[in-house]
C-alpha cells in the first residue's frame, strides 16, 4: 500500500514540471499506459561484481549505495526513492525476481506491468549482459 502511495505522490511532483526537467529525466521508450509489453527473458546472472560497478555508476545516486533507498529534496519537493535490495524487492517480485527486476530497470515497468514513475530512467543503453549483471548484484544485497 505504501508503495502505491509514494508513487502517486511522485507523479504528482512530476506533474508539476520541475523536477523530472531538473533531474534531467531521459526517458522516451517505455511502452503506452495499457499496452502489452514484449515477452520477458530472464536474465543471465553471472556478474554481480560487474553489476556493482555499473550499480555505482548509474543507480546509486538515486537509489542510495546499497541500494537501501534514498531521500533527498529538489526544488522544495521532496523525492523518495524506494530501497531495492533483494529483501526488499523479494515481497514485491517473489519468485519472479529475476525477470522482473529487468522489466523495472529496462521497460520502467512494476510487478503488475503498470509504468513506474518516470524519475526511474528506462536503462535501454545496457546490453543483457549488463542487466543481468545489475539484476545479480541486486540479488547480493541482502
Ligand atoms: C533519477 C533517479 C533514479 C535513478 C538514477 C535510478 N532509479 Fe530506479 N527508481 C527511481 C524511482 C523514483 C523509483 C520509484 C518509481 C515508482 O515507484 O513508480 C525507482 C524504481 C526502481 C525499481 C522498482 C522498485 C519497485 O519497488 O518496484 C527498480 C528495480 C529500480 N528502480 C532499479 C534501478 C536501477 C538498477 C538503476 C540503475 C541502473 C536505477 N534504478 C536508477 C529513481 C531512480
């Protein structure tokens, strides 16, 4: 439920210009509200070590390092960003993990295939590879 919330209220922010445009939001593939998305594959996970890296390089700003969540305001909006470690993300995704944390990072899809808020940028500049390197590391962070 609380989840549902938060990301009214982030796309309430939105909404209101400012901060997807300060936070230079780069997203423009995710598939339309209500269309089908394309069949999942599971990802390869043979690289958590390289999955830190990309991890740190391009998540942990927003998701916190370790991915346990961050918290910060932009323009007088305060913006939560939801802890996505495997003990946190397992409740959400159950025995799905895998396929469905890629559909996050890759499509911005949730677990129900809805889009999640467009402050999480669609990550199509990775391959499969680097996905399921990212997904791994994930699964690392208990
Ligand atoms: C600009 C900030 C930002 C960056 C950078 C970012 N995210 Fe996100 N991410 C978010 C926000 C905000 C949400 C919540 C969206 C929502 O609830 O609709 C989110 C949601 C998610 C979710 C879904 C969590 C859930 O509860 O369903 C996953 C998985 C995720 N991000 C992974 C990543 C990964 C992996 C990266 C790096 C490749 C990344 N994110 C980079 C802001 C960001």
């Amino acid at each position: 439920m609380g989840r549902f919330l938060s990301r009214k209220n982030l796309a309430a922010l939105v909404l209101t210009g400012s901060v997807a445009a300060a936070l230079g939001a780069c997203s423009s593939t995710s598939a339309a509200p209500g269309s089908p998305a394309a069949a999942s594959v599971a990802p390869v996970l043979t690289g958590a070590a390289d999955g830190q890296v990309l991890f740190e390089q391009s998540c942990a700003s927003c998701h916190g390092v370790g991915g346990v969540g961050s918290k910060f305001t932009k323009d007088n909006n305060t913006i939560e960003v939801p802890a996505i470690t495997f003990t946190d993300l397992t409740p959400v995704y159950g025995d799905k993990f895998d396929t469905l944390a890629a559909d996050a990072i890759v499509k911005g899809l949730d677990e129900t295939g809805q889009p999640l808020n467009r402050m999480m940028p669609r990550w199509t500049i990775f391959s499969d590879q680097q996905v399921g390197d990212i997904v791994a590391y994930l699964k690392s962070l208990k």
